[in-house]
C-alpha cells in the first residue's frame, strides 16, 4: 500500500488534476467508493485509465463502462488489482507503442514497397511463360495504369454497342472516361508495332508489344507520339487522348491482346 501512496504522490504534480483526484484513491478511498459514494464519472475514468494502462485489462474496463451503474460496485476491486501499474505505466505504454508501429512500418512495408517500385521486374518474371499461360494471380499489376486518373466507363466483356444498340457486342477493351488531349502512358516498356490509323473503329491507336505474347493497345487517340518500331519505357508518354474512330466521346479505350486475342485489362493492372 506504501508504493501506492507513493505514486500517487508523484502524479500530484500531473497537469491532469481531475485524472488525479479520481485515481489515486487510497485504501479508505476505496472503501469509501464501495459504499458507493464514488461518482459513476469519476469510476469511469479511472477505469478507462486502468484499460489503457493495461492492455490486459482494457476489455474488462470498457465492459465495466457499458454497465453504467454497475461501475461504483465493480471498479474499486478493480482498481484495487490494477492500482500500481496504473500509476507507473501510460508514459512507457505510449513509448512502446510507437517503437513497436515503426518497427511494424519497417519490417513489413519495405518488400511490398520494392515490388510496387519495381513492376518490370514483375512482368519480366511472369513473361518467362507465354502471355496465354500467365495465371490471374501472376498478371496482376504487372501493367501500369495508361492514364494517370482512371475513370473506368465501360468494361471489357459482352455489352450494348453504344453506336449502333446491337446486343450481344464483346467489348475488347476496357474504357477510361477521360478529357480529350490528356497524357497517355505506356502501360509497360516494349516495342511499338503500329502507331496510325485503324480501320476497324479504333482511330487513332497505338499497339505496343511487351514479348512473349503480350501487347497493349491505346485507342480513339487525338494524336500520336511514336512511331513504329520505336522502345518505350514504361510509363513513356505515347499519345494524347481523345474520341478518334468508333467513339461517343472522349475517352481512351485500352486493350491487353494476347496472342492476337483481347483479354479482360483489369487482369493485368
Ligand atoms: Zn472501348
């Protein structure tokens, strides 16, 4: 009992008077609160300081605080259990715990930091197999994103031509709402195989192969920025945006080709 009235003597000089009048109650103090002369406000911190104080504890010390009147019976057997750790602890608690966050940061962010600053090393690896033995679980986020905000619109797969109303259209690609005349970006580095006009609705495009089997290509384009046979970086800048060919308006209609076969983009990004 000493130890305790000893710390609470040091927790006289805390700023947080009202903490302190209501949690350093000496033996007779308690007592005095068992016969229920305590405040409920005054038992309810003292318990949320006995939970914070000890993890342990913490559930037992909210339970408590959700059985309002139950708390001047309850805490004083409580407090008593829990007083000195109580008084020593919250200054080494609150240390710990920002030791222990920053080590989790450390240990655990750094390698999926790595992976996601390194997505051509990524896509290397998955393309050690043809494009069309890739498995979901290897493709995905091996492309970046073509566009630096992405506004999906219309996915890939069976949809209504919006031209013509005809149902029963395979959408092949993946469309991004987009301003006319915004960046688009190379979603891998490769080589571009065709950068002109297409025939079949999808005006201005640009077709970059990445190997073994694997091409993007970026549609409706305004303008183009490569020519064939030129190597790209990812994420090189290769064209403006816009709503050249089959198109309602601006937006760029992104293509992942496999083989020569349209693929769900969202797969790879
Ligand atoms: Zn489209």
């Amino acid at each position: 009992m000493s130890e305790v009235k000893q710390h609470g003597r040091r927790r006289a000089i805390s700023p947080s008077t009202f903490v302190e009048e209501s949690f350093a109650p000496t033996r007779r103090e308690v007592l005095a609160a068992e016969r229920s002369t305590a405040t409920p406000h005054g038992s309810l911190g003292a318990l949320i300081r006995t939970g914070l104080a000890n993890g342990a504890s913490q559930k037992v010390g909210i339970a408590l605080a959700a059985t309002g009147l139950a708390l001047a019976v309850t805490m004083p057997s409580a407090t008593g259990v829990s007083l000195a750790s109580v008084d020593t602890t919250p200054a080494t608690v609150a240390e710990s715990v920002v030791t222990a966050a920053s080590d989790v940061a450390i240990n655990f962010d750094s390698p999926v930091v790595a992976s996601a600053l390194n997505p051509d090393g990524q896509l290397k690896e998955t393309l050690k197999v043809k494009a069309s033995n890739v498995t979901p679980q290897a493709s995905k986020g091996t492309l970046s994103t073509p566009l630096k905000v992405l506004t999906p619109s219309s996915p890939f797969g069976g949809r209504i031509n919006p031209l013509t109303g005809a149902p029963g259209e395979v959408h092949t690609g993946q469309d991004y709402a987009v301003q006319c005349s915004t960046d688009v970006f190379a979603a891998a580095g490769g080589t571009v195989t065709f950068a002109g006009w297409h025939q079949f609705g999808g005006g201005n495009r640009v077709v970059i192969d990445h190997g073994n089997g694997l091409s993007t290509s970026y549609n409706h384009l305004s303008s183009i920025g490569v020519k064939v046979g030129q190597k790209v970086e990812r994420g090189d800048k290769v064209a403006l945006s816009g709503t050249t060919g089959a198109s309602t308006g601006c937006h760029l209609h992104f293509e992942v080709i496999i083989d020569d076969e349209t693929v769900d983009p969202l797969g790879w990004l």
